[in-house]
C-alpha cells in the first residue's frame, strides 16, 4: 500500500509568536500544490516571561509534531522581532514583555519536536505566504507591507525572502521619508514606520483607535479622510522608492490598518502614480492580503519546508 510519501506529500508546522496569540498552520505539499490544512490559535501568556512563552510553543510543536497522523518535515517559528538566526537566540522583542534579549528559542523547540527547525521574522513570513500562496501566488518578485502597531516589510525575489547581506532586509517601512521626522521605535527620525503605523493613523485622525478612524473617513469625518489621506502619501513615497530599486510584480498590502480596503490602497496608488515617472501607471500593481490573520504562521510553515531542505515552488532554488 502506497503511503503520502510515495505520492510526492510532504507536510510543515508554523508558529507565528504574537503578544496575545500564538497562531498555528500546519500545510502540505502535496506535488506542486499547497494546502493549508489546519489553522489555530493558543494564548501566548506573555506575561509569564520567556521561558513560559518558549515552553508554550514547544508544548504546542510536540503535539502536533508527536501525533504519528501528521508526520511532519519541518518546523518554522515567525517571531515579531530580531534574532539571531544561527544560535536561535533572540536579539529585540519590542511588544513582549520579560529579558528576552539572548533568550534561546529555537533550541528547546527543536528539542521538543525532533524536527528540523527554523526561525524567522513575523513580516518576512507574511511576505513570504502571500507571495506563495496568497495575493501574488505566481508572481515573481513580491513587496509585501503589513500596517499595525508596527509596519512590518519583505521582499520575495524569485520565490525566496531577500535577506540580504545583514539577514534583516526588506524592511520597507523603515525607510527615511520625513528628515528630521518623528522619532522611530527603531531610533531613527522620519522613518514611514513613524508616519503610518496604527498609532500615528488614530493621532492624526483624532481618535483612539484605527477602527474608529475608519468608521469615522466612512461617514464622511473630514480628519478622519485626511488621516488616511496622509498616511497613503508616506506609504506611497516609500513603495514609490521600491518600485524603483526593485521594480515588484505586486505590492502586497495586509495588517490591521489595510483592512480599510480602497480607503487606503487608492490613496497609496494615487501618490505612487503622482511620483513614479520612469514606467507606466500600469505596471503599479498594489493588492490587498488574503491570507488573513493566519498569513504569518503559513509563511512560518513554508520556512519550516526551506529549513528541511524543501523546494518551495517551481521558481524557487530553496
């Protein structure tokens, strides 16, 4: 009898770390097709510290990895900050509290499940499903931003994440766009990360939060417009930065604040259309994300099948 091995299956665990949540894709292979197979989701708890939040998420890597059923290749771990990637030690988690700086992550991971397993940045991960299975499925090169409390960035050249010589590239949203601007959670001034994250949104429209802002520019609120007027001219000058160094397929546009849908993508489009002179209007193509909340911990699964050694798609050399 032929097992799903025999037929080409191969099957990857992502866990995508968030303050509150721990999110959960398993994905298989199957050939050259991807599907999701399960999604979840687990409290972080991340108020009991570090080594509580790495027990979680080996907790939640055995159980899934120790069920005969799912036999699983690799495990891939997207985290909301910096780390280092060869002792799987954690570097700077601005939004989780505890000592994380040096804290070891991947090891009791790998540990528990007895995979091969990997770490990578929460919006590379995102990058890296949309363009794969998501919005830009197919396309060849890919520029994704993910608005939030953060705005997070990724490159994907060829069906593979553009690290760059630091490990850390595709940071789009930080940017120098205002000199001298507000200062960045990163310690630079101007950064479009300070002009457009969730929080400079609500100041600017007057409100608490980015959904009210939103319920307030659908009612016709004039600050609220302007608001998001003003944060799709920031992103709009730095995709328009992009579009010129790297010259994507598709932007991929996802996150909390890009929920808004036409609200903020026309504004984007409009100044992109207003400072890109060298192509034609045409070739902009900016989308929104369709992979939903999930989309960070399918990307985490993919870079569980890069970390086992597994051929991503047809154009990827991973």
């Amino acid at each position: 009898m032929s097992t799903w091995h025999d037929l080409a299956v191969a099957r990857y665990l992502g866990l995508d770390l968030g303050g509150t949540n721990i999110k959960v894709a398993l994905i298989e292979k199957s050939n050259d097709t991807w599907i999701v197979l399960e999604e979840h989701t687990s409290a972080t708890e991340a108020e009991k510290g570090p080594s509580h939040v790495v027990a979680r998420l080996a907790e939640l890597a055995e159980s899934f990895c120790g069920n005969p059923i799912n036999d699983i290749a690799g495990v891939g771990i997207a985290v909301p900050g910096i780390f280092d990637a060869e002792k799987g030690t954690i570097l700077l988690f601005p939004n989780l509290p505890g000592p994380w700086e040096n804290f070891e992550i991947v090891g009791p991971i790998r540990s528990a499940c007895g995979k091969p397993t990997g770490i990578i940045n929460d919006a590379r991960a995102f990058a890296l499903s949309e363009s794969l299975l998501g919005a830009a499925q197919g396309m060849d090169t890919v520029a994704c931003l993910i608005l939030g409390t953060g705005v997070g960035g990724g490159i994907v050249i060829n069906g593979k994440i553009h690290n760059g010589s630091s490990g850390g590239a595709g940071e789009i949203a930080h940017q120098i766009v205002k000199a001298d601007g507000p200062l960045c959670g990163c310690g630079a001034r101007g950064c479009v990360e300070s002009l457009t994250s969730s929080a400079a949104l609500s100041k600017l429209a007057g409100t608490t939060t980015p959904e009210e802002a939103y319920r307030r520019a659908l009612a016709g609120d004039e600050q609220a417009l302007e608001a998001f007027k003003e944060v799709g001219k920031w992103l709009g000058i730095a995709l328009s930065n992009v579009m010129a160094v790297v010259s994507p397929d598709a932007f991929v546009i996802g996150g909390g604040v890009a929920q808004s849908g036409p609200l903020i993508l026309d504004y984007i489009k409009e100044e992109m259309v207003r400072r890109c002179h060298l192509w034609p209007n045409s070739t902009i193509n900016i989308v929104s994300a369709t992979l939903g909340v999930y989309a960070g911990a399918i990307g985490a699964a993919l870079y569980g099948a890069i970390t086992e050694g597994a051929q991503l798609s047809r154009i990827s050399t991973t």
